[in-house]
C-alpha cells in the first residue's frame, strides 16, 4: 500500500463530505480536542456547539485545527487537517452566515440536541442556547492510500 | 438522552480498548491532530509513528493530548481525552519499555505499515525507521451517553 499527500482539491472534498470531525484548540500550548458537528463550504467550516471550555480557549487562542477521515479499511484511507482561525456569529451583525450555517447543519439535528443536551446536564440550565462558530479555512493538509 | 461525565476508571476502560485515536499536539499554539496507532496501559499510552511534524513538534512542545471514542449511534456514544507529556524511548535506555510497547502494540500491525509506508513516500527513504513514543498520561475527561 502507498500513500499520497492529497491535493487541496481533494482535502476541501473531503471536508465537505464530512459530518463530523474533530476540532483542536490550544491554551498555553495546551491541546485539547473535541468531536464536533459540522458543515463546510469552500472557505468555511461551521461548527454547532454550547459554551464550554473550547469555545474559552478559542476565544484566547483563535488559532484551531479540525481533522477529518475517511476509513474503509485498514488499506484504504484518508486523513485532512485543516487550519484555520476560530470566529463567532453573534446576532444580529452575522445574521445572513449564522441562517446560511444553520441550512448546512440542518441535518445533523440530531448532534445539535447532543450537545445541548450535554450542556443542560452539565449546568442544570435548560435555558441554555446553542451558538454556532465558524473556523476560517487558511490551509489543508492530508494524506490518503492511492 | 441524557449525557454524563464518565469517571477515570471509566476512561481508562475506554483508552485501554481503543486501538485508534487522534493525537492532538500544539507549537506556538497552533494546534495539531494526527489519528495514530495506540496501546494503553494503566498510566501511559504507547504510540507508534515515523518521524515527522507531529515529532519535532512534541519535542519542542511535551504537553499533548490524545482522544479516543466509542460511537455506536447517534444517542449511544462515549469521548475521552487523556492529557499527558511526550516522552520518547529510545534504546537501550527504554528497552524493557519499548517491548512492553512492542506486545502491546503487536495486534495493530497495519497501522504500522501505513505509518512506516508514509514516512518512505514522504521522504523517498526506504530506510527510514519506526520509532515509539509514550504519552504518560497526567488526567483524563470523558462524557458519554447513560
């Protein structure tokens, strides 16, 4: 078997049929990662998740990562790390991204109820909002079999 | 469904069972995630790899984090992050360490094949040679469904 880097054609392919990856962030050198759910267009990733520790960090630190595979077998796989900037939506200046954001996760409902759900034990809070965030695509990397 | 904070014993249950997991590291704080091979015992996780970034980077950088789940559907799922220092074993010094992680390790050898092919394609070197490394774990998280 014999790998090959991925072209950024591929990469941004493979990010925009994932549903879910997971986000990498970083306090004091610190990583920490996350299984989250998401939604890609060409220079975008968005991401559904409650207040908690990542968005703290992310909030200190925008520099993220989020790492996608494809795995159809041991022989026959492909891994995409994307790099990029984190940034919020708050309403109402992004209004327009946050309905557009909400369009591409429209099918992953049930991951949204996860993660508020996750929160509401968390905080006993049944009041808590979902907020979506945006990675800003800088570059992408990946490998995968031939 | 209801989601709950998993107690340590329940994450090294977890991290003992994974073969996979996504090795996040970090260097100017930019983070970093690469899937790998492991093995867990009760305080360290055994990696396998080539050299490569995720290598300098640890070296520059011990403090990493590495995270495993179990996803059986949708309301039935499980995530844990171990956070730990890096820490190389090579020989002789880690001899006796470096065959603990060699059995350890025995069952997953396509991964070691993929990493090693990698490495060969990456740098045209044939003779390049596979190198272990520990995560000695400091802490673990976990949530997971009820």
């Amino acid at each position: 078997m014999e790998m090959k880097e991925l072209s950024p054609k591929e990469c941004h392919a493979i990010l925009q049929r994932a549903e879910t990856g997971r986000l990498g962030c970083s306090f004091e050198n610190q990583p920490y990662i996350v299984p989250v759910s998401i939604a890609c267009d060409d220079d975008s990733i968005y991401v559904f998740a409650t207040f908690g520790q990542k968005i703290k960090w992310m909030r200190a630190n925008p520099k993220v990562c989020l790492q996608v595979d494809e795995i159809k077998d041991h022989s026959r796989w492909s891994s995409v790390v994307a790099y990029g900037r984190y940034q919020e939506l708050p309403e109402p200046q992004f209004k327009q991204q946050r309905e557009h954001a909400r369009k591409l996760l429209q099918q992953r409902h049930d991951w949204w109820l996860n993660a508020v759900a996750e929160r509401r034990i968390a905080t006993k809070d049944v009041s808590v909002e979902p907020m979506f965030f945006r990675i800003q695509i800088d570059s992408v990397t990946g490998l995968g079999t031939e």
